[in-house]
DNA sequence: GTGAAAGCGCTAACAC
DNA sequence: GTGTTAGCGCTTTCAC
C-alpha cells in the first residue's frame, strides 16, 4: 500500500540506510561483510524495494531519461529512428521521451522547456527551428544535446548524420549506370540541408556522367506520399516520356510517385525506374519492392547516444563534431536496365 | 554554466524560497503582494529559471511522465496509439515515455520497473504477460495503471478497448450487404482476446444470415504483411474461387492478401473483396484504398489519459471498469458488389 | 503576506 | 565495515 523506500529496507535488515545504498551500488565502495550484504539483500528482496529513480538522481546521479525530439512521428523515418533508439535505452535500462514537434518550432521549444525541467541526461534533436544561440544556451545550462539529421551550422553541438551527398550520387550513378539518361527528380521543399545535399549529388553526378541538367524534371514540394503522387502526375503530363527514370527524395514520395505512375497504366520498373531514400520498412513491401538508398540510422543512434553517456559522464558536451556516415543502395525492383 | 535554482531566484528577488515557490503555483494561496509577485517573476525572467520537476516531484507532486508499455512499436497500430497519446500528453505538459515489450513477457516487466522506478504518474499497457497477481500488486504500489486494446480478466484494472466484436459483425455484414455469400477469413493466431472477439462477429454474423462456416476458408498466423500474404497464396491454391471476399483480421494482413492476390493477376475489388480492420494510415494510400473497420483509438487514448490523471488526483485507481468503443466501417475501394 | 525549517528518498563525505 | 549527517531542489506547515 505505502511506498516502500530505502529506511523501510534499513530497518527490517537492522542496518543503516547508507548500508543499503552501498548494497545498491556495489561499483563503488563494496567493502562490507557478507553476512551484512545478505542480511540487506534479503530484505529488499522481502520487500520488494525499488529505488526511486528521481531521488537518486536528485542528488547528482542521472536521470536515465533520453529525450527525442523530432519534426514528424508519423514519418517512418523517424519512426526508424526511434524504434532503433529505443533498443539502444532499453538494453542501458534507459527511458526514452518521445516528442514530435510536428514541424513546429513553438511545439519544439515546450518540448525541450519540459525536458529540460525533467533534467533528461540528454536530448537527441532533429530541430525544425532552433537557432545556435538557443542551442548554446541550452548546453551551457547543462544539457547535452546531440543534433541528428539535420544540422544548424553556428551551433556548438555535435551532430550526426547520413551523408546525403553521397546517397544523392549513388542513386544517381546507379540509375547512369542502368543506362538512363533523362533522370527525373522529386525533392524537398528544400528548407533542410538533408534535401539540399541530396539534390547536389543528383546534380554533380550528372554533370559528372556528361549529362545535361534539365530543370523541367525536377519538381519540388512536401515529403509526403501525396505530393509524390501529384509530382509525378505533373511529370508524367508535362514531360511525357521525356525521362525514362526518377529519383525520389525519399521512399514515401517515391511510393507516392510509384502510384501516379501505375495509375496512368504504365509499368515500374518497365517504363519508368523509381529509386527512393531511406530505406523505410514500408519500402520492401510496396508493390515492386522499392530500390533505394539507406540511411545509417542504427549507427546514428548508437553514436548520439554514446556521445550523450560521455557528455553526462565528463560533465561537459564535445564541441562542435561533424559526424557523417555513408549511406548503402539498396536493390530491389523497381529500377531496370535500358538501352 | 551553473544550474539555476530556485535558491538563485529568491536571492536575486531578495525574496525566501518559499515565496518564489508560491509564485510557482498561484493556483493554490496566492496572497501576495502585487510588488513581490514582479519582483520574483522578474528574477525568474532573467536568470530563465525553470523548476526542476524532479525536486518538484519529490514533494509530492507527479513527474508529469506517462509510460506506454505496449507490444509492437512497429504495429501500425500501436504507433497511432503512441501519437495519439503524445499529442494529448503534449497539451498537458506531460512527457510520454514509450516502451515497446516487443511481444515479450520479460521485456514488459522490465519496462514496468523501469517505469515504477521513474514514478510516473501512470502506465497504459497494452500487456504481453502480465497476469492479475503482478497487476494488482502494482497498483498496490501505487502506480496508476490502465490496460488498453488487451483485457486480463482477474485484474482489478480499468480497461478500454475497442468492441471488437461489432468490428468483427460490421465487416462480415458489410461484405454480406454486398451479395458475397463465401467469406474467407484470415486471422491471428487466437492468442489475443481482440482476436478473439473479431472471429466470433464473423461466425455470428455469418450465422445470423444463413451462411455456412467453412473452416476451410479461415486461415490462421501471425499478424503481419508476410503472412496476410502467405495465407492468401493459401486460400487461392486451395479453394480456388471457392470464396469472393475476405475478412482480415488487421490492416497489415489485409494488405498483404492484397498482395498476394495482384500477383496471382487477380484484382481487387473486381475478383476479391477484402476488408480489414484497424484503418491503419496506410490503408488509405494502398491501391487500391482498403475498406476497413477503424477503431476509436483517439477515444481510447483519451479516456486512459483521464483515468490515470484522476486516479493520481484521488490517490487511488477505481476498480476494475470496462469502458468498451464502437467501431466504424471506413468505405473506400477494395470491396465491391456482386451478383 | 512572508520567512524559517522540516522533509520528500536518496548518496557521499566524514566519523568511529 | 558501518553509522551519522548534510544536502540535492523543491513544497508546505507553522510562526510571526
């Protein structure tokens, strides 16, 4: 009925209750009789004690608390992102706070007031509107913050992500490579580097291959499965069958492209050749199977995490430290050879 | 660089703690003079002081955490359930803390004493393994728990949960509505009363119209794309055009039957209805879109919120309370009217 | 109206 | 080896 805490265990073992919480943290400082150890053992055990988590913390111990905050929790990116994330908690016997702040920078503000108030031991931010002071401010009060995905270039945080450079000319090159050479491009509104990069590679690879740039295929707008759709819809009116291949920003546009395409009554990868960019669950079970480009998402959060747990031990965050990793193509069928 | 707290706050306002704290919440004995009252907010405001909820919580207080205990975060369901959650959470100021057991029994309880260690106010659990013994004896602890979408029969534990049992009659009698007289259905592996509950509105409501139960056209497995997909490759080997619809008992399922269907050069409406049941989000953007059955998960999650906000106001949890939704049939344009 | 002081559950010097 | 004590940041009697 009543909490049972750390004088409840001392009393019923007859031992103080600094006894109990050195059996509690047998790391530092074990020196103590077997016999006293059991005693204490046995009666946490009668009863069932648990230490509370916040009190220990209170006094300068951690909160085993993550935070993530994320622009999109309906995106299975970050969906990925944070399933993968929460595997890592859960094996350190973390808790993970999920937060979406829904693109909004206002929504991501109070997110981060409260984990702050919460004194997570560090927050894991794909940020929709942050600025470097902000940021520094908020590591200045103690906080380690560790940017994922997308960066804020004066910020003096570390941050990791996919090289997206890199995914944009691997999926470029792969499609050169099948013989295409009219390679359409649906992309981001453009307001994350993420996108931006990404853009770049399919540009550079081209002019790299000898291939002219044609501004009339690539269209611009959200990352949804329905702005895909509408955009291939506008390519595949507008272009007819000036282009023989598309690469998509990411898998759910290219999904949504897949469908415009089917819709017409033509055929992937017969007539069109999709590659998208994530590497989303969804993507291997669309109908063809989605070739695409995936992102590091695993080693991403293995690494923010790391950096959160050194940052937390040594008192202080590393300053700014660029972290890329390379991104992988991924073969499926919904690309073919030509020519 | 140094944490602010509420010591700094009263110095800097020339003030004693306990008046910033009564600051804090005006809501209870704000008898103050209007010049104390800036004086302090103004301190507050420049030194941007933000109270630990922690130390807060300690006293007395609740953490403003909610645990998610369920089975699956790769579930499409379950990550609606998530989402709805966080976004009621947000609206309160509430961190939502999301655990997924992974279907197993020991990954839930080592969750649930992570979560009883944070103290949260409360836990939603969608439970894998727990039996009424251990669930009461949480809420003897004191912890605040509500199952939602599984029942545990013995526990002394509010539940909410979808009325799947009308899902089950909704959709059979929709398909019935529409002149299909065989009716295949493919369904979970009976471990879940959800399960359960939506096979025995499709014998019902079969039986109810005259119709024959054939055992040959129910298929059984696990609850995901693949064998939705598997079963069906089944149902249309063996019973050819024994059957013209089928029943899935989830969104996911349905959509691999779908699958299976296409590539088998078949099409759905035209040769096979097929309706699900969850009205997951990607059923609106298959091809073609998926009838469905929806389940009131906003409600659900909505209704668990308040049970355990009152219970921690009232100290107590109400007893066991069964709190059942309506379904709703979400028409669009995998099923069709035959003969 | 406001301050002093006790105490929430725990850890970590410091004694002995 | 083990107990005593102070204190983490806060709220809440109880004085004044």
């Amino acid at each position: 009925m009543k909490k049972v805490t750390i004088k409840d265990v001392a009393e019923r073992a007859g031992v103080s209750t600094s006894t109990v919480s050195r059996v509690l943290s047998p790391q530092i400082n074990n020196y103590m009789r077997k016999e006293t150890r059991e005693k204490v053992l046995r009666a946490i055990e009668e009863l069932d004690y648990r230490p509370d988590i916040r009190a220990q913390s209170l006094r300068g111990m951690r909160t085993r608390i993550i935070g993530l905050v994320m622009p999109d929790a309906l995106n299975p990116f970050y969906q990925e992102l944070a399933y993968v994330l929460e595997e890592i908690c859960y094996r350190e016997r973390y808790g993970l706070l999920v937060c979406s702040s829904k693109n909004s920078p206002t929504r991501e503000l109070t997110y981060i007031d409260l984990l702050e108030r919460q004194k997570v031991d560090g927050i894991i931010l794909s940020t929709v509107g942050l600025n470097e002071t902000k940021l520094n401010s908020l590591t200045k009060r103690g906080i380690p913050i560790v940017l994922v995905d997308r960066d804020v270039p004066g910020a003096d945080i570390p941050v990791m992500f996919t090289n997206n450079y890199m995914g944009g000319c691997q999926a470029t090159q792969y499609l050169i490579d099948l013989g295409h050479k009219k390679i359409a491009c649906i992309i981001g509104e453009m307001n994350t580097l993420s996108s931006i990069n990404r853009l770049k590679g399919y540009y550079d690879t081209l002019q790299k291959n000898g291939l002219e740039i044609d501004k009339k295929l690539i269209k611009k707008g959200k990352l949804t499965f329905k702005d895909g759709y509408r955009l291939m819809k506008e390519l595949l009116r507008k272009s007819g069958d000036d282009f023989t291949a598309v690469f998509c920003v990411n898998d759910i546009v290219a999904l949504g492209a897949m469908r415009a395409i089917q819709e017409k009554g033509k055929n992937v990868p017969s007539d069109y050749s999709v590659i998208g960019f994530d590497n989303i669950s969804l993507s291997s079970i669309s109908n063809p199977p989605l070739t695409t480009i995936a992102q590091p998402i695993k080693e991403i959060a293995q690494a923010a995490f790391k950096t959160i747990k050194r940052a937390k031990r040594q008192g202080s965050l590393k300053k700014k430290e660029h972290k890329f990793w390379d991104t992988k193509l991924i073969v499926r069928e919904s690309c073919r050879k030509i020519g």
